[in-house]
C-alpha cells in the first residue's frame, strides 16, 4: 500500500487506485457483509454494494492530503464505506414503503369497482401502517420517528443531524435499529 508513498493519494492515477482498491478488496469485503447482515431480506446484490464502496474510496481519495495510506485511513475507509451500505440499505426500505404508499393512494383514488386483489392489497398496506404507526408508538427512542420520517422525506443525513441536534454515529444507529425492528416487525406479522 505505501508503494505510491511519492506521491499524494489525491494524486493516484486510475490504475493506482484500482491496484489500491484490490489490496484492500478483502477489508472492503469484510465491510460490506456487515452492512449486508444487517439488511438480511433485502433484494440488493454484493455487486451493487461494491459499486458504492469503490465510489466512496474515491471520494476519500479526492479529499485525502497525506502520502501514505495508514491504518487510521484504513479505519475512515472502511467505516465510510459501511456508512455509505447502510445508508443504501436505508433508502432501498424506504423506496419500498414508499411504493407502498404510492400504492395505498392510487388505491384510494381509484374509481374503478375494486377486485378481490384490490382490496387485500389495500388492507395489507393498512395493515402495515398500522404496524409501523404502532411501533414509533412504542418505540424506545424518542427520535426514532422523527429521524425515520425525515430520511424517508429525502432529508440528507447531515441535515437531521444538524436539525435534530444528534451525531452522525446517533443518527446510524436509530436508523439501524428502527430500520431492522421495522423490518422484523413487519415480516413478521405478514406471515
């Protein structure tokens, strides 16, 4: 890794910094499936994931002023990276809600007579607002919904954390946590 020790990290050609990306291909890895654990039933792909982890070691690169690549580095890299997997993760359930929102409302509007498939997709999607409404409701942590609410109304992380007065490493772990029990909740009750 400090074979490019001559020049700085900013600086690193595409093939250094693909030869770079390789060496740490196993650290990366190791990142990656945290964040894929966490996230068990979800339809993304290890291949999905490695294309934003190679895009935030970029983003580190552009903005790294040293010559050396320590271990210090290593431990913002790859905590970035799960950061960055979460994050994904996070907005991949958020989409899916979403959908389902989209679907309740296009329900709701529809003038049409509704089918036997109508209705039950209607009441599952009820079903599961009421499901989450309960969950904020007992939840724990009292910013759990606040701060789900505003990442699911595309709020970026650095602006919940400066509205709501928490650390990025508070907003990781509501989120996580809300997301996962959410996600347990659900599954568990649509069975």
């Amino acid at each position: 890794m400090n074979k490019f020790s001559n020049k700085y990290l900013s600086e690193l050609n595409l093939e250094q910094r693909i030869e770079l990306f390789s060496e740490l291909l196993d650290s990366i890895n190791a990142s990656i499936k945290k964040a894929m654990l966490e996230f068990h039933p979800l339809p993304l792909e290890y291949q999905d994931l490695l294309f934003y982890a190679w895009l935030t070691l970029q983003e580190i690169l552009n903005k790294s002023k040293t010559k050396k690549f320590r271990a210090e580095l290593l431990l913002k890299v790859l905590e970035a990276i799960r950061s960055k997997c979460i994050e994904v993760c996070a907005k991949s359930i958020k989409n899916y809600y979403k959908k389902l929102n989209f679907s309740i409302a296009t329900c709701s509007l529809s003038y049409k007579k509704p089918n036997k498939d109508t209705i039950l997709d209607s009441k599952s999607s009820l079903a599961i607002q009421k499901i989450v409404n309960t969950y904020f409701e007992n939840s724990n942590e009292k910013l759990a919904k606040q701060v789900f609410e505003m990442y699911e109304n595309i709020f970026s992380q650095k602006e919940i954390c400066a509205i709501l007065d928490i650390s990025k490493n508070k907003f990781n772990i509501i989120i996580k946590n809300t997301i996962c029990d959410l996600q347990k909740t659900i599954t568990l009750s649509l069975k």
